[in-house]
C-alpha cells in the first residue's frame, strides 16, 4: 500500500514536471530575445550617458570594451582601433567640466552608410550601426565621414581574436553595441562594466518602448547629442553636457 | 584642313627602352610596397584613425583628374571643332585611358582588402558618391576607348563628333563626382562645399593640358618629330588660363571660408599656422604652381622657349599635387569639430591634438609612384603598337592656312 502511494505520489510530480516544463521553456523562450526573431524598426537601441555620474578617471567601460571584442592588438596608439574613448570637456563660457565616453553615435541618419560603396556599413532597423565586414573594401571612406571620429581601421595583423566578435584586418570597425548581446537579452559590456563600478551612467534600452528606463528618462529630463546642426538623430544621448 | 598621318614611333631608341625600363621598375617597386601593405597591413604606412588617407590618395586623385583633364585637347578637337587639335586628339584619348589605369591601380592597392575588387564592381550603394564614382571611371574607360576607336578606324569617323561630346560631357561628370566625394562630407571643415567640383575639374584641366604639353615635348624631341611654334602656343596660352581658373576657384573657397565666421580656425590654419600645410600652399601652390608657370607663360622673355612651356607646365603639376595635398591631407590633419564649444582637455583618442600628425613612409610613396610609372609604361607601349603619333607636327603641316 505504501508502495503505491508512494509510486502514485511520483507519477504525480513526474508527470507535472513533464506538462508544465515545457511550457516553463517555451515561454522563457518566447520573453528571451533571440537572434532568430527578426529585428524590426518598432525597437530603436539608444543609450543614455549621465555626464554627471561619470567618474572622470574612471575607463571601466574602456577595459570592458577592449575585453569584450579582443582590441588588444599591439600598435601604435594612433593605428589603434579605438571603439569608445574618455573625453573630458570644458565649457568655453562657463568653465563646467564634464567626462564622458564617446563611441558610434547609432544615428538614424548615418553618414557612414550614406557614403559606403558596397553597403558594408548598414543600419539595422533597430537602429544599430554595423559594418558587414565580408564586403567591407578597406576604402575607409565612411571614417571620413563619420563627424564623431568613431570609426577605427585594422592596421595590422590580429591575433586572438573572440569567436563572438569577428574582426577583420584591413577592414572598418567600430562599436557595435555588443548586438549579440543585445540580441540574446543582455546589454552592452561597457553599461553592465559602468554598473558593476557602481557609477550608473549609462542606460541602455528600446528609445520607443515608452515604458523603457531609457524612454522615461529621456521624457523627464533634458538631454543632448553630439553635434545637434547635423540632424542626424543620433541612439547616443547625453545628459547633463 | 590638312590630311594629317599618324606613325607608331620606331621604339628603337635609347630613350624608348630607358622609359620602359624604368617605368617598368617603378610598378614593381609600387607592386612590392602593395604585398607589404597587404602582408603587414597599413601599419607600415603613415596613415593612420586620423588621417586615414594619405600620400596614395593624393596620387591617385592626382592622376584621376588629368586623366579627365588630358582629354580636353580631344574634345577641343571633336566638340569645339578647332583643327589645331586634331593630330593630337588620340594622344590625348590615349592619355586619359592610361593615366585613369594608373590612377585607379593606385586607389585599389591601397584597399584595406584590394582582393574585394570585385565586390566593389559588383555591390553598389547608389546613394554612395564614391559607387558612382567608380561606375563613372569605368565608363570613362570604355567611352574613351570607343572615342578612340572612331577616331582612328576611317568608317566609324562619322560618329566621331557625337563620342567626343559623350566622353566631353561623361568627364564634366566624372570630375564632378571626384570634387563630390569631398564635397559631400558633412562633418569636415575643409571639404563640405559645392565649391570642391568646380574646382577639381579646373584643377583637372590645367593638370590635364600640362601633362598632355610635356608628353607631346618629349615624345617630339624623341621620336625627333617637327613640332611648331603654332601648335604650341595655343595649349600654352589655355594652359594660363587654366591655371588662372584653378587660381579663381581656391580663391573663392578660401574667401568664403574666411567669411564664415566658425571656419576661421580651418582658413588660419591652412593659410597660416599650419607648418608643412602653409608652406605647400604660399610655397608649393601659390608660388611654383600659379605665378611661377604664369610669368613662364606670359612674360615676353620667356614666352617663345619650349623649355619655358615645359617647366611652366612641370610646375603646375607640382602645385597641383601640392593643392591636393594640402586639401586631403590637410583636411584631416585639422581636428574634426565635434564638441562645439567645449574646449577637450583631455581625450584617449587624440581630441585634444591641435593637429593630427601624418608623415607618409616609402611604402606609400612607392605606390603612388606606380601609378604614374603605369601610365607611363602602357603610353609608351600604345605608341609603340598603334599609329597615335601624328608624323609631322609643322605648323604648316596641321593646317595650310597658318601664317605664323
């Protein structure tokens, strides 16, 4: 009698382990970001930089970046493929200072890709820049026509490079808003590296999804971009510059 | 109008194995600095994140725009119908065919990814002024090739009129489009103005005619062809008027920089305080490249001499490339202006530099120099096989009614 019970009593707990698992899987599925589900320009990626909370010795988000895609080739700084860089600014007229980092500007409108041959440099239509590096040509034109000076070209012979973040020697590069990431649900490296510091100066999101972190505080204060007479509608905002 | 005959020249000479060997020389000496650009990667040049083209750029557009440009005395021929040109037109097709090869091999070997050619010929972003640019140097190659075609073969010289205006009007076009890929750049301080095509197809006819004026000396003194005093002196006086041209064009860039008030930190530093950019320009440009050959052409001492022509016309090929040089390398070497108002006090990638150095290395140079020992190789090698060359050059020969 005990037997059955107790063999009832595992049926039982087998049996739902195998009906509602599934279901657990597939609905965790179904709210994961996934790099099969097609991007769409409903999302629009941005970031949202607080001038204010960033520490100005501080290059967590540098080292994060330079971990995260494998620029560790060494050359001389200025062959250097440099995908975010620290600035630090000050006012002509009123003397405030501010830090920030400065990386591709993700514009709406990128001059980058207007100016490209093959169409290697693109805008997915979440609004992430990228550079298809199989039929970038090396012509480095788009780096003259970036105005924020965010694109780097492979000068040398790379080693070590990260299966997750191809690169390409004689190629353009530049930051790609750690889209694999983005695309399996995690945000970019140099947000999470600002996190972990504590600091909290950047905020990624989906700038359309009006109940985004971003969206919100975008809403409630006043932010700017690089070079606003450009109009290029840049997914890299500023507060507080 | 005389019945002017066209010859191959001998190519027995001294001279027409010198110009093969060395020509021939120089394109592997610009192959070999290809492999290693290749091999190493751009490191071994002197570019670099902030001036990311350099002397290879300069060189290549250098011999774009006389490619365009050469061809002037062609459609001065064909389309302005001045009998004066007419032996010299398929030298002048030739020219421009060649001259484009060289200048094209320049800007494919310095490709991050030169082995891409044909992705380049086969995926186009037309919203692109560099995809149209090479869809227009492609077809420049072929309506030139056809121009000349139709000039030489006897049956097809009834539709040589209406190739010389295409490739007349495909050429405005194509220096336009080389002006644009400057003209087109929004975020630089330099470039972002209509006035860099009008201004590159000037530069690309005094270009064009004086490297056409040293061409048509040297193989004249070669191939000891008569050439008179006549058909020298027309190019010679449009020549001047070329350079004037070029002269009026930079000057209205610069006065209207100069106007604008955000662009006096550019104009100062070109015209001014810019070290080697300056001195290129009041030294290389201003001096040796407009008043120098302008006083060589005009002045009444030195006016009759051939040797005169051709140093005005080697120097306006030196201020010529100094010009591009200062617009290209210039260009980038000053900062780009991205945090208006903000003065960088600091940056880890070189914001706060007042300028961004750039030094061409030997590879680059080694290059650049192919391109023009191309052209000048497969122009040798084309008068050689085909009748380009007009046998007498005699004032009297072009044209019966000439009085001297």
């Amino acid at each position: 009698m005990n037997v059955s019970t107790q063999n009832r009593r595992d049926f039982l707990k087998k049996s739902a382990i195998v009906t509602i698992a599934p279901g657990v899987l597939l609905y965790s599925v179904s709210q994961a970001h996934h790099a099969e589900r097609p991007v769409t320009s409903t999302t629009r990626w941005g970031m949202l930089i607080d001038t204010n909370k960033c520490v100005d010795d501080c290059t967590a988000c540098l080292n994060a970046c330079t971990e995260e895609h494998g620029l560790t080739e060494d050359v001389p700084a200025e062959v250097k493929p440099v995908w975010i860089r620290k600035v630090t600014l000050r006012d002509r007229q009123t003397g405030k200072e501010s830090s920030l980092p400065v990386m591709c500007q993700h514009c709406e409108n990128p001059p980058c890709v207007d100016v490209c041959p093959t169409g290697a440099s693109f805008k997915r239509d979440d609004g992430i820049v990228l550079v298809d590096r199989h039929i970038c040509i090396g012509c480095r034109y788009c780096m003259m026509a970036c105005p924020y000076k965010a694109r780097s070209f492979v000068h040398a012979v790379l080693e070590n490079q990260k299966p997750h973040s191809p690169r390409g020697k004689g190629t353009v590069e530049s930051c790609n808003f750690c889209v694999y990431r983005i695309d399996t649900g995690t945000g970019p490296a140099c947000v999470e590296a600002c996190e972990v510091e504590g600091h909290q100066a950047m905020i990624y999101g989906d700038m359309n999804d009006p109940d985004s972190e971003i969206s919100k505080k975008l809403k409630e204060m006043s932010s700017s971009v690089l070079r606003p007479d450009l109009k290029l509608n840049q997914g890299i905002r500023y507060q507080g510059l | 109008m005389k019945n002017v005959t066209f010859c191959v020249i001998e190519g027995k000479s001294f001279a027409f194995y010198g110009g093969i060997i060395i020509s021939v020389f120089f394109i592997l000496l610009g192959l070999f600095a290809a492999y290693n650009m290749e091999h190493h990667g751009h490191v071994i040049t002197g570019m670099n994140n902030q001036v990311v083209w350099g002397m290879p750029h300069v060189f290549a557009i250098f011999l774009i725009l006389a490619a365009s440009g050469v061809l002037n005395v062609a459609s001065i021929s064909s389309v302005f119908r001045k009998i004066f040109y007419h032996p010299l037109a398929r030298l002048s097709a030739l020219l421009a065919i060649t001259l484009l090869l060289g200048g094209l091999s320049v800007l494919v070997l310095d490709l991050g990814r030169p082995d891409r050619l044909v992705v380049a010929m086969t995926s186009y972003n037309f919203k692109s002024i560099f995809a149209w640019n090479i869809i227009l140097y492609n077809g420049f190659l072929l309506v030139c090739a056809v121009y000349l075609w139709f000039m030489m073969q006897r049956s097809m010289q009834r539709y040589y009129p209406t190739a010389g205006l295409i490739a007349f009007t495909w050429r405005l076009i194509l220096t336009t489009g080389t002006g644009s890929i400057f003209g087109f750049l929004v975020a630089r301080e330099a470039y972002q103005t209509a006035i860099m095509a009008p201004l590159f197809i000037a530069l690309s006819l005094s270009l064009g005619l004086a490297i056409f004026l040293l061409v048509l000396l040297i193989d004249c003194w070669e191939t000891k062809c008569s050439l008179g005093e006549g058909i020298l002196s027309r190019p010679k006086k449009l020549l001047g008027i070329l350079i004037a041209g070029v002269f009026y064009f930079v000057l209205v860039y610069h006065l209207t920089h100069l106007y604008f008030t955000g662009r006096h930190g550019i104009e100062y530093f070109l015209l001014a305080g810019g070290g080697v950019y300056t001195v290129l320009f009041w030294g290389g440009y201003m001096f040796l490249g407009t008043i120098l050959p302008l006083l060589l052409l005009y002045h009444e001492r030195f006016t009759r001499s051939k040797s005169s022509i051709a140093t005005a016309a080697m120097m306006t090929l030196i201020g010529g490339f100094a010009l591009l040089y200062i617009i290209i390398i210039g260009g980038q070497a000053y900062p780009l202006d991205i945090f208006p108002g903000k003065e960088v006090i600091s940056s880890s990638f070189m914001d706060n530099i007042a300028v961004h150095s750039y030094i061409p290395t030997i590879w680059e140079i080694m290059l650049g120099i192919s391109g023009i020992a191309i052209a000048a190789f497969l122009t040798v090698v084309a008068v050689r096989i085909l009748p380009f060359m007009p046998r007498s050059l005699a004032d009297t020969d072009v044209d019966d009614t000439f009085k001297g």
